[in-house]
C-alpha cells in the first residue's frame, strides 16, 4: 500500500468534520512537512512536551492536538527565535519526522460539537437534541456535581463559585475557554451551572459572583482547560478511525498540570 | 433614582441650599482624583482603562473606598461603610475596558447600574496608573508587604525577591497562609528548591511571562494565567528537566493588598472623608474545602 501523507490525512479529517469554509481558523499545520508520509496518529488535547515525546516513542508522527504546542492560542512565533525550550521542542518534531496539526475550530464546529459529545459520553450525560452543551439532569446539589465531574473526569483542582447546597439541574457547558460572550448569556440562561475549562477571572467569574450576590440561585464550575477538553479528543480518536484505515490512532492522556498544596 | 435620604446624607441637599457657611467647600469626585493624577509619581498617561466607570465627576465624596474588584457585593460593602467614591482595581462591568454595548438589556447590568444610581455610587477604575506608580508599582508594594518581603526585593528588578531558601510546597503554603488563598494550584515538582522569586501579581500572558520563567529564578508566581500559554510554557520547561515552578494564586487574592495600600495613599492626600479597603474574599472553593463565602459575606 502506497505511503498515506500528513496532507491527505489532514484533508479527509477536515472534510469528514463538515465543518469547513471558515472565513478564519486557528486550525493549521504548526509543525514539520505536510507531505511526510504518516507512521501513525497521535490524538491530544495539548501538545505538550511530554505527550509529543510519548508520541513520538510510541512511533506516531501525526500529531493531532486540540490547543497549541507553541504557547500561544494562534501558535504566535514572535518573541520565541532565540528561546531555548522553542529550539529543543522543534528540535523534537524534526527528529522523529513529526508533524504538528492543530484541529480545534473544525472539531467545536462538527455537529454535534465534538468536545462536547465527547464530554458528555465520558460524563454518561445526555445533551438536548438542539444542544449539545445543554444537559437535564436529576436534580443534585452544586457540591454533588462538582464531585461527580471531579470523580469522571480525574480532576482533582476544579474551582467553584456559588453556594455547594445550591440545587442544580439544568448545565449548560462551555468546555475548553469560555469568553466573557457567551459565558454571561449562558449565566443569565436557564442553566443553573455553567461548567467550562477557563474563562477570566474579571469577566464571567466576577458576573457569577455579581448574580448570587444580586440573589441569583446559580453556579460556575472551572474545570481546568486540560480536563474540559481531553475527553473530547479522546472521542476523536475512536472518531478518526472510522475512516482512517490506513495507520493506526491513539489518544494521548496528559495528567492534569497543576496541584493544590496539601 | 437617587434615593432622598441618601442625598440628604451626602451632603448635595445642603450644598443646593447654600445655608451653611460653616461647613467647608465640597470635595468632589474630580477632585480626588486630580490629587491622584499629581501624586502618581509618573506623568498621568492617556489610553488604558483608567476612567470613572459610573457616576460622574461632580459628585460631592461622602467617604472612599477601595478594593480589588467592584463586585455587587463590594459595592454594598461600600454602601454599608457610607463610601459612595469606589476606587476600584478591576472592572466594574465584567470586561477589562468596561464595555457595556452589549449589556444594555442584561438584566444583572441594569439591576448593579441602578443600585449604584440608587445609592449615588461612583465607580473608578483604577489599574494602569497604580501599576505604573513610581516609585514602586502599587500593587507590588502592598503585595510584598502583605507576604512580609518587603526586605527581600531585588533593589535591581522591583519584581524579583531573593526568599530564605524553602521548597515549591512550602512557599505555596505561605501563599494559603498570608492570603488566605484555599485554591491556588502550583505546576512543578513539590520538593524544588526556591529561593528567587519572579512576581506578575494579577494576569500574565505568555509574554512577557516566558521571559519571566526564563529569568534567573526559580519560581514565577501569579494570579492568572491560560492554561494554552503561560500555564503550557510552564509544564513543558519542568518536563525538559529544568528546575522551575509556577504559582498560580487567583487574580484577586494576588493583587488585593496592593489596593489596601492604595487606601493608604489616599488618605494622605484625602483628608476630608474616610478612606477605606474593602477587602475581598476569594471568589471560589475546591473539593477540599467546599464552603460558600462570597455572597454578602463583606
């Protein structure tokens, strides 16, 4: 069998998203030669040094990442010539012939959103049918939620804001960054919680303090980029392989990269 | 609506009378703050955000209060201390520059607008010019004093501290300690020793928060940061093996004492009404610790 490029493989995974004809995109190859014949896929919510390195020992040279591996949402190389953690990560890819893509905009843009559907089949939840970032679910308190995503998604610094016997049954999720729109309309939705991966202190959280204080009964929960999305890429792998035939796909698991002192 | 009471309370009922010659001329809220703009110690520089977010110049100042952010819970803090002038160092609206065009018909915009109306609030957003204060930024200022490192500050690089030798955990206790900071998460190995010390105290971006990282130091500690960016940067320089930690303490436990210190300063130059910090508490709770504070707690 003929030797299967990075370009092509790029191009079908595009296609079979059906989420093209972007007038914008973040989606690109950061890294390395999109003609380079593909030894295997890598699926990873960030690529990060160590889950490149794991990637590459394991002999897949198609990396395909949700967030960037360069440090900046849109893989911005100014300021990063002469940064030596640069040249040792680029250094990386060359070495093992790895090429670098990153699918974060098609892969939101799928229908359904496929770090949301993602999500969900790791949270065993059930989106609405119009929404697959809004979830019904037996009525529980926001301490019980936070333990549940906590316990599925091996997340062990989640944030909350908001009352922990707050009653909570209606979610709407935002999960990877959540921007201050729409994260203030999905607060001032039905939902009781949203649940996303960041979102700015200065923003979505101060309005979520400013709607309990103003005696709004609501909740946000900050998961933590890594642990809102990984579930989400993981769903892409089983995804790819449904019409990836020619190399194998794997998802990547990264540890959550912080800690909360004792 | 201005409420009657709170006019008469404030002393505009009077003035618009005139009759009476004893009490001293008005301080307004354009006042303040030209006595701000003379005393920065730096030229009071245009752009940024710095302006009043809501209210109006010639208001007569009851009394001043400062703090971190002017949350709706701030804001009654304020009420309640009889401050009706809120220098605040976030924004009051939910966005770094205040911007309300989408807002107009948020129901929660409307309810703090009106409540501040209500209680004749003024709101100034006080964040570039604190920073950029001379001699030392004032957020720096009163942060180290709060963590006791005022005498350990690099006199060549005001944002460097060369600490008493401890490990990564332990300087992360003192953080939970000194600010009271249940939720602060740390990237880097527990046991690395650190001594020097980079502060960014608020949010940091990728730049110059790399730079940051590759200074000589062992530890950079902020309030926030992307997880995509700084927060990757981090990971991936103690993955290669380097010898670095990252403290991410939350955006308004890491700067807050620089706005006790900013009340400090007013009172100064502020000699007619009570000047006070309205300090804040932190806005969320983890599985360790799940207790709910924010709400009305101040």
């Amino acid at each position: 069998m003929a030797d299967v490029t990075a370009l092509q493989l790029i191009q079908r995974i595009l296609a079979k998203t059906g989420a093209g004809g972007r007038p914008q995109t973040v989606d690109h190859v950061a890294a390395g030669d999109p003609t380079q014949a593909v030894s295997g896929i890598a699926v990873m919510a960030m690529a990060d040094l160590a889950t490149l390195k794991a990637a590459a020992a394991a002999g897949r040279n198609l990396a395909v990442t949700y967030d960037p591996g360069f440090w900046s949402g849109d893989d911005n190389f100014d300021h990063l010539e002469r940064n030596a953690l640069f040249a040792e990560k680029r250094d990386l890819l060359r070495a093992h012939g790895m090429v670098l893509f990153n699918l974060h905009d098609h892969w939101q843009g799928r229908m359904p959103d496929g770090i949301a559907a993602g999500m969900a089949q790791a949270l065993g939840w059930q989106a609405e049918a119009a929404n697959p970032n809004l979830f019904h679910l037996p009525p529980m308190t926001l301490l019980a939620l936070a333990q549940e995503l906590s316990a599925k998604l091996g997340d062990r610094t989640l944030r909350v804001v908001g009352d922990p016997k707050l009653p909570v049954a209606t979610i709407a999720t935002s999960f990877g960054n959540a921007a201050q729109m729409p994260g203030i309309a999905l607060l001032g939705g039905p939902a009781d919680v949203l649940v996303c991966g960041y979102t700015h202190e200065w923003e979505v959280v101060e309005y979520a303090q400013d709607m309990i204080a103003a005696g709004g009964k609501k909740g946000l929960v900050l998961l933590g980029q890594n642990a809102s999305v990984s579930a989400g890429m993981r769903y892409c792998a089983g995804w790819m392989k449904e019409f990836i035939a020619e190399v194998p796909v794997e998802f990547f698991a990264a540890p959550e990269p912080y800690w909360n002192p004792e | 609506m201005l409420d009657r009471r709170d006019v008469i309370a404030s002393g505009a009922g009077l003035a618009i009378a005139g009759a009476t010659p004893a009490r001293a001329a008005s301080l307004t809220v354009g006042d303040v703050l030209t006595r701000m703009r003379s005393r920065i110690g730096t030229e009071w520089f245009p752009g940024g955000v710095d302006r009043i977010i809501a209210g109006s110049a010639d208001t007569e100042v009851t009394g001043i209060a400062t703090t971190m952010m002017a949350t709706f819970d701030a804001l009654k803090a304020a009420v309640a201390k009889r401050a009706n002038l809120v220098v605040t160092h976030e924004p009051t609206f939910w966005s770094h520059p205040d911007t309300v065009s989408q807002l107009r018909d948020d129901p929660l915009y409307r309810t703090k607008l009106a409540y501040m109306q209500a209680h004749g609030l003024v709101s100034y957003h006080l964040h570039d010019h604190w920073h950029a204060r001379l001699p030392v930024d004032g957020i720096n200022d009163g942060m180290a004093q709060q963590m006791g490192w005022t005498r350990y500050r690099d006199p060549a690089a005001q944002r460097r501290y060369i600490l008493p030798p401890t490990t990564l955990a332990a300087l992360a206790r003192e953080f939970q300690h000194k600010l009271g900071d249940r939720t602060l998460r740390v990237v880097g190995d527990p046991a690395l020793k650190v001594s020097k010390v980079w502060e960014s105290w608020g949010y940091c971006s990728a730049f110059p928060g790399i730079d940051f990282l590759d200074n000589d130091v062992d530890v950079l500690v902020i309030g926030e940061a992307q997880d995509w960016d700084l927060i990757a940067y981090a990971q991936d320089l103690v993955a290669a093996g380097r010898r670095k930690g990252l403290i991410l303490l939350g955006h308004v436990l890491s700067e807050q004492w620089g706005m006790k210190t900013c009340a400090e300063w007013l009172k100064g130059f502020v000699p007619e009404v009570k000047v006070t910090w309205l300090p804040l508490i932190e806005p969320y709770w983890n599985l360790k610790q799940p207790v709910f504070e924010i709400d009305t707690k101040l």
